[in-house]
C-alpha cells in the first residue's frame, strides 16, 4: 500500500459561466525513487505567541544523499476561539503565509539543509495546530548522557 | 465574493500501525484576482510566477504535470517546496516574496492556480 494525497479545490461562483472543479492524487514516496515512505510523525501542539518555533526536523536530523524530495509536511490551524488568531508560516526565515483558524496548507518540503527549517509562530493569542510530517529518514537525536 | 472550498485527503495504511485516513476541508473568501487552472512551461532558469506587489493575502495551489522532471519552488533565496511528477502543494501566501519557479532540467508543465482573499 502507499500514502497517498488528493486535493479538491472547487466553487460554484468563482468563475462567470461555470464552476471551478480542481482534482489531483499524488502517492507520496522517497526521496527519488517510488518505494513507499515508511516514517511520519502527527501531533495536535498548542502555541503560544511570542516565539517563532520550528515544526519538523532539522535536514542534518534525517538520512539519506538526497532527502529533498522525501519530505512532507501538512499543517491545520484548529483555533475556533478568535478569527484574528493565526500561525505565520515560513521557511528559512521568510515568512510565506498565515494559516487562519480553520485554514490548512500541504507542501513537499524541500529539507535541502538546516537553513531550510519549517518556521511557525502563533498570532493575536494561544493557537492549536495539528500537523502530519512524512519522511523518508528521521533520526534521533543523540542521547545526552 | 465567491466562496473556495479546498478539501485534501491523506490516506496511509503503512506508513504506521495506526492507519491514516483524513480529510480536511476549508471555506475562503475570494474577493480579488483570481488565476483558474492554467498551465505554464518551465525550464532551468527561474520564472516568477507570482510577483509579490501584484497580490495580498492569497492562496496558491501548484501541481507538476509532468511523469518524471522534479520542478523547484522558492520564495526569493532558498529552495523550499520541491514537487515530484504528478505532486501538488496548496498554501497561503502573504504576498512576502515572489514566488519562483523552475525544472531541474527539460521544460515541463507547471499548473498552477491563484485565489486572492
């Protein structure tokens, strides 16, 4: 079996004359080759605002040559209380996008190095997210003693 | 206005014991410029498919249609989303940065789609 992700993106007014209708599956494997991914980590975590947290490993924290095209990441923005709240979302200190409550985005992540981290950090007020990461490679961190 | 309904669907019967099978669904508001479906041709050098002072708030759904050339996808510097054959990504972008594109060789089809809030 594999992992798989489909999208529907669609509206019954966007566009004058007809709906809008997208529909695309990707299955989701390794970095280069077509074997399933075999490792992920999910979790519900709840922000506070006022630091800038990373979500996912470090590239250095995973295997492999070529990990680039290996990695997955979705994030949800659960919040229901306040719809000023939000999660700034960014890669390698650029901030790209907010995910209000309710909103979601599902990106392969391109870990081509440390510098390339997933940054997230809450606005207006304590958020809950829940993310799903695939990966072809984690590994753990090293014991400290 | 017109209302947009993202819904994406993750299914895993391997990836863990636990079984993955989810979906997630959204409401936006669009209220601005709007990009349909639409195709472009890339090559190894980068297109700006978004210029950043062109939108606000808005999101942004990408897929390569090609069956074998990975495309690269960044935000100004640095590589941050690649896209498989057949993979897409969906997200919201503030309009911080352009949005770059290019293939890691050949000239493959990007689609691509834009929803301004």
């Amino acid at each position: 079996m594999a992992t798989t992700a489909t999208i529907s993106i669609s509206s019954p007014d966007l566009l004058p004359g007809g709906s809008l209708s997208i529909n695309a599956s990707a299955t989701l494997t390794k970095a280069g080759v077509t074997a399933d991914l075999d490792q992920k980590e999910s979790g519900v975590i709840k922000l506070a605002t006022g630091t800038e947290f990373r979500l996912g490993p470090l590239a250095t924290e995973m295997s492999g040559d070529v990990h680039d095209i290996g990695s997955y990441i979705y994030i949800c923005n659960n919040t229901t209380e306040d719809a000023t709240r939000y999660i700034d979302w960014g890669i390698n200190e650029t901030m790209i996008g907010r995910l209000y409550a309710g909103d979601w985005m599902f990106i392969p992540w391109n870990a081509s190095d440390d510098a390339a981290e997933i940054e997230i950090e809450a606005q207006g007020g304590t958020n809950i997210i829940e993310y799903c990461f695939f990966n072809s490679d984690f590994i753990l961190p090293t014991a400290a003693s | 206005m017109a209302t947009l309904t993202p819904t994406l669907t993750l299914v895993s019967t391997d990836a863990s014991s636990d079984e993955i099978n989810f979906s997630v669904t959204d409401s936006l508001n669009v209220t601005k410029n709007v990009i349909s479906p639409s195709k472009v041709a890339l090559s190894t050098g980068d297109l700006t498919l978004f210029a950043a002072a062109s939108y606000t708030k808005s999101y942004v759904y990408l897929r390569n249609t090609d069956d074998t050339i990975v495309m690269d996808i960044d935000f100004g510097t640095q590589l941050s989303i690649q896209l498989a054959a057949g993979e897409f990504a969906f997200f919201p972008w503030e309009s911080s940065g352009n949005i770059l594109a290019k293939s890691a060789s050949g000239t493959p089809y990007l689609e691509y789609a834009i929803f301004e809030a």
